[in-house]
C-alpha cells in the first residue's frame, strides 16, 4: 500500500484548516448584533440645478386666474416670501402679472408680488428690467407709453437695475449730447424721470451726464451735477494737433491779425466729428472749464467727449465711442465771445468747428482746461 508522504498530508490538513474558517466567518452571526450586510449607496445631495421653490409658479398662475381670490393672493405671497431666488418659470410669469394689474387701475396687492419677483429675479429673467428695456426701445422708435411706467419698473428693478439703466443710457440718454436738433418733449420728460434713479444708482458717468448738461436740451439733470472740482491748474492750453485746412494752426497762436478761413461744406467722412477745423487732445483733457472764440461769421462749436463703449457714436480709427455736444454757438462779430459752460466738460479729445451759414474767418480759440 502506497503512503502519501508527510510534506502532503500537512499541506492537505492546512488547507481544510483555512476552509473551515473562512466558513465560520462568512456563515455564522456575530453575537449580539444582526448579520453583516453589504453598505449601501449614500444618497447623492440635490443637484444645484433642480427647481427651488417648485410651486411658486402654480401659485402665481393661480392669482392670474382669480384675481380676486384673496386666499390665491396669500398664498402666492406666503411661498414667495419663502423663495428667495424665484425659478425661471415664475420670473417669466412677471409681464402677465404686470399687464393683469396695471399700475393705472391699483391692484396694489397683485403688485406688490411684482414688486417682490423684481427685487429677486436675476438680470435676464427681471420683469422689471425687461419692462424698461422694452418701454425705452419703443419711445426711441416713436412709441408714447406713458413715462409713469417705465419709472415705477425702474425704481422696482432691483437685481436688474444696471441692464435697465445700460438701455436708457445708450438709447435715449446719449442721443441727447450729440446736437442732433431738439428733443420732442416726450423724450424730455423720460430723461427728467429716468435719469435721476440711474444716476443715483451710480450707472451714469460724470462725463456722459457733464455733456447732456451742456448740450442744454434738458436743464432739469444740471441738478445731478456735483458743482465742486477736484483743485488742479486751469490754464489757457493749445491742440496737440490740429486737423483742418492749411494754416489752421493760425486760429491759436493768440494774434488779431491772423485767421484762418473755413468752408461750410461738408469736407469729408469725418465731417460730424472733425469739422471745418478740429482742435485734437492726446491725451483728452480732463476737465474743460472755460471757452471764448473770436470770428467774422457765425458758427458752433461742438465739443467731443469720449465715452465709454456701446454709448454715443464709434469713431473707427481711435476704436473709441464719443458724443458731440454743442458748447458755443457765436455770432462772429470778430470781437471776443465768451461761451458760457453751464458745467466743466470731463475727458474733452477735441474741439471742433462748425460753420453754420456760410464760410467763416476763424481768427483765434481760447481754450481754459486742465490735464
């Protein structure tokens, strides 16, 4: 009979050892504990993108179907006082609540929760922001809404208050300082409503507002302007370069018996900004305080302002923006004029002359300003 040799059998015997075990430990229940079992999935946290506040919207629709209903009011006013950043849907139900309650027929409770949605809907989704950006867009079309709406929505814009702003600015505001004839009285008294809550909200520029002011077609914002001056030197200063007809150089170099003369029409492309002759400031200067011309023929002269993008006019070879407001007009009686700033003119690049009858003997500007 064969025998397995010793080696083998403990190798054998070990092996049933290890099995033996491995089943008490897989098989048997721990004492004093329930059997172990395989740990579960940890639920994942909400997604930052699911819906808060999920039956704002039905309880907004509710008030726009009974309107009446008091408890549909409450309860609408209950869950978005609770929701301070409204869903998309909700934000979008603003313009029908607007136009279901109209600030002319009261409905102060309905508006009210308007009111709310503005002061929490973000830009792009603001009601309010949206309902002066289409208001003002229709006035500079030739709408006529009445200017008691664009207000109160702009007053109530909240989160939407800089886009609301960037669109009166560019559309109604800068148009103003670029002497394009006068102003109809409708667009007047939306820039005496409107203007004050941007300024104060800190969306309009000093040198935008400055140049509205000079222009003159709206006296009631000279109020807005800060009257006090940062104290720097105001001296008589010269062009660093002129762009006009041979000899233009002429109408600065302080001399009676100089004078260079200067055609009324239309010379070139650059005609609007340049002019018959274009005293240039590289840099701009930065406050203009004072201004006298002396001539033989009338005139205007038209100061350009730069801005900042989108706002006023683009000149193409500065790649700047710029408006153009009318800061003299002299009668050329070949005395000395003096032009009355009503407001020191900020970030002035150039001072342009504009004949208005025919030619005109430019014989000297005088320009005060500091740098």
């Amino acid at each position: 009979m064969r025998r397995f040799p010793v080696r083998s059998l403990l190798l054998m015997t070990l092996a049933l050892v290890a099995f033996a075990r491995l089943y008490y430990v897989t098989h048997m229940v721990p004492e004093g504990g329930p059997a172990p079992v395989p740990p579960r999935a940890i639920p994942s946290a909400p997604s930052p993108g699911a819906p808060s506040c999920p039956t704002l919207e039905k309880s907004l629709e509710g008030v726009l179907k009974a309107p009446e209903d008091p408890a549909a009011l409450a309860s609408a006013r209950r869950e978005l006082d609770a929701c301070p950043t409204p869903p998309l849907r909700a934000c979008e139900l603003g313009p029908a609540l607007d136009a279901r309650f109209p600030l002319s027929a009261g409905g102060a409770p309905a508006r009210e929760l308007l009111d709310v949605l503005c002061q929490r809907c973000p830009s792009g989704a603001n009601p309010c922001e949206q309902a002066v950006i289409h208001a003002v867009r229709a006035s500079s079309r030739g709408g006529t809404p009445p200017p008691a709406l664009p207000l109160w929505h702009l007053e109530h814009a909240g989160p939407g208050i800089r886009e609301a702003c960037a669109e009166m600015v560019r559309t109604l505001l800068a148009p103003a300082a670029l002497d394009e004839g006068p102003l109809s009285e409708e667009r007047r008294t939306w820039l005496e409503q409107l203007t004050p809550v941007c300024a104060r909200e800190g969306q309009v520029s000093s040198p935008l507002l400055r140049a509205v002011v000079a222009q003159g077609d709206v006296p009631a914002l000279a109020s807005l302007v800060q009257t006090a001056m940062p104290a720097t030197t105001t001296a008589v200063r010269k062009p660093d370069r002129i762009v006009g007809p041979e000899g233009a150089e002429r109408a600065f170099d302080g001399q009676e018996s100089t004078s260079v003369t200067l055609p009324v029409a239309e010379q070139a492309p650059r005609w609007h900004k340049d002019g018959a002759l274009s005293a240039v400031f590289e840099p701009p200067i930065q406050a203009l305080t004072a201004l006298r011309v002396r001539a033989r023929g009338p005139g205007v002269l038209r100061a350009m302002v730069r801005v900042e993008e989108e706002v006023g006019l683009s000149d193409p070879d500065t790649r700047t923006n710029f408006v153009r407001p009318r800061v003299c007009q002299f009668q050329g009686t070949g005395q000395w004029e003096s032009c009355a700033l009503p407001t020191a003119l900020l970030n002035v690049e150039a001072l342009s002359v504009f004949p208005t009858k025919s030619s005109l003997s430019l014989i000297d500007v005088e320009i005060s300003a500091t740098r």
